[in-house]
C-alpha cells in the first residue's frame, strides 16, 4: 500500500500484417470525421516495437511481473515486440528511436536523471508514443513535462474493492469492447488534479465514486484517459494493481487498445474503431 504523499507544487510507413491483427472489427473512416484520437503526430518511430519500463524508487507493486508477462503475450497475438527494462540507461535517444511506444509499467518515484528525462522528451517530440499504467502515475513529481504526459499525479487511495467505472467513450480501441458500465475490483487512485479540466486530455472512463468507498474527486474522477502531447501520443490508465488484472480479458484488450494507439497503429490503420 501507499502512504499518501505530501502535496507539493502543483502518416508513417504503413503496419507490417502481423500488427494490422490488432485492428480487426475496426470501422474505417475518412480524415473530416476522424475522432480526436485519431489525430496524427509529426513523426512516429518504426511500428513494431515496445519498450516496457518499470524501474521503482518508491513502492514495488507485486503484479509487474504479471504485467510484463501480459504485455509480451499481447504483443504475440497482436503482432509487435516487447522489451522489458529496468535500466534507466536504454533511455538515450538512439534506442528510445527504436521503440514505437514506451510502457512504464507501475513505475514509481525518480526513476530518471537529467539527461534520460532529455532523451525522452526528445524522444516524444519526434513522434514517439507513452502509455502509462497504475503507478506510472505515482512517478516523476519533480518534472513537468512527464506530470502533463501522463495526465495527473497519484495522491491517494482506499483500500482494495470492487467499484463500478463508467466508460464515456466506445470509439477508442482502449475502449470499444466494453459497456456503458464495468464492475470489477482493483486499487483505485485518486489524483492531485482532475486531468477533464486539461486542454488535450480526452477521457476514456471515470470511476463511480457512489460505487465504493473512499473516492475523494467529488464526483468526477476520472481512471483512464489519452492524449496528443507535445509531438507524440498518451495513454494512461489507473487499472492494473493487482496480479489478477493481467489474466481478466477485458482488462487485457483494454491495456492492449492504450499501447496500439501510443504506437500510433490506430492512425496508420485510418480506424475509428
């Protein structure tokens, strides 16, 4: 568990078959009603590699194993590699090109210095694509850039339960398999701010804070959201604490939607999906 922190300031060549897999069942659509998603970046990296990152200098959550082990077999099916990494020193921007989306998985605290932060906002200038999961929120205090990329900063959560989120919207692949509503348990954060009031932020599903116990954003509290950033594309999501997340199918197709469309898939495939 956490203790709660004191408050501080606050189109690319096109998909090779394997990874058109991870847009089946999606609708096509032309450039006038392309969803805000959909929206292109200057530059993206070579399709078909992720970089899965979740170095710790805070909590260690116990599922990150799960979670590499989920993300590999995802990128099987759908078609993209995977390499996994605790080392701070792939983050130069050499092997950041390499990579068509970054993954920090539960990442927590100071996890890069100086010129590994450089190397990564290089890296989502030139088109490069961040899906944060859980704890990547609970990441990075000290440097803007990364706090406007994931969206918001953790500040707090109650204890492990069941609640009932709330999806807002069906057209994004993180998304588009799931119903109005989705009950299932996990840990779930409230943040220092409300991502809803940022200008690019677009959210995917809220949590119902009459739902369960210990919601603290009066109402309005958003779990899982994306965005265009400074270049490149962000997705982020709150689910994913527990070991048991990684084997729920819904939850997998979720995780799997977020990282396709940091890796822009979604864009070169032209689906609304």
């Amino acid at each position: 568990m956490h203790r709660k922190r004191p408050d501080l300031p606050v189109p690319g060549p096109a998909p090779r078959r394997s990874v058109m897999k991870a847009a089946a069942g999606a609708v096509l659509i032309t450039a006038a009603n392309a969803p805000a998603w959909a929206a292109p970046v200057r530059r993206r990296p070579k399709a078909g590699r992720v970089l899965v990152f979740s170095k710790t200098a805070g909590f260690r959550h116990d599922s990150i194993p799960d979670g590499i082990a989920a993300i590999r077999q995802l990128g099987t099916q759908a078609g993209f590699a995977v390499d996994a990494t605790e080392d701070a020193a792939a983050f130069t921007p050499g092997n950041l090109a390499r990579y068509a989306a970054v993954v920090f998985l539960s990442t927590t605290g100071d996890v890069l210095d100086t010129a590994r932060q450089t190397a990564f906002e290089g890296y989502i200038a030139a088109g490069g694509g961040y899906a944060g999961v859980h704890a990547a929120a609970d990441t990075e205090y000290d440097w803007p850039f990364y706090g406007g990329l994931c969206g918001a900063w953790f500040q707090s959560h109650p204890a492990i339960q069941q609640a009932t989120v709330k999806v807002e919207d069906h057209g994004h692949p993180a998304t588009a398999h799931l119903g109005n509503t989705w009950v299932r348990t996990d840990e779930w954060y409230n943040y220092r701010t409300n991502p809803r009031g940022t200008a690019t932020v677009h959210v995917l599903a809220a949590l119902d804070e009459s739902s369960y116990s210990g919601g603290t954003m009066n109402g309005d509290h958003p779990i899982s959201w994306y965005q265009a950033y400074k270049g490149g594309r962000a997705f982020y999501t709150g689910l994913g604490h527990t070991k048991e997340s990684y084997a729920e199918p819904a939850f997998r197709q979720h995780l799997l939607g977020g990282i396709t469309y940091a890796m822009g898939i979604t864009y070169a495939m032209g689906v609304a999906k």
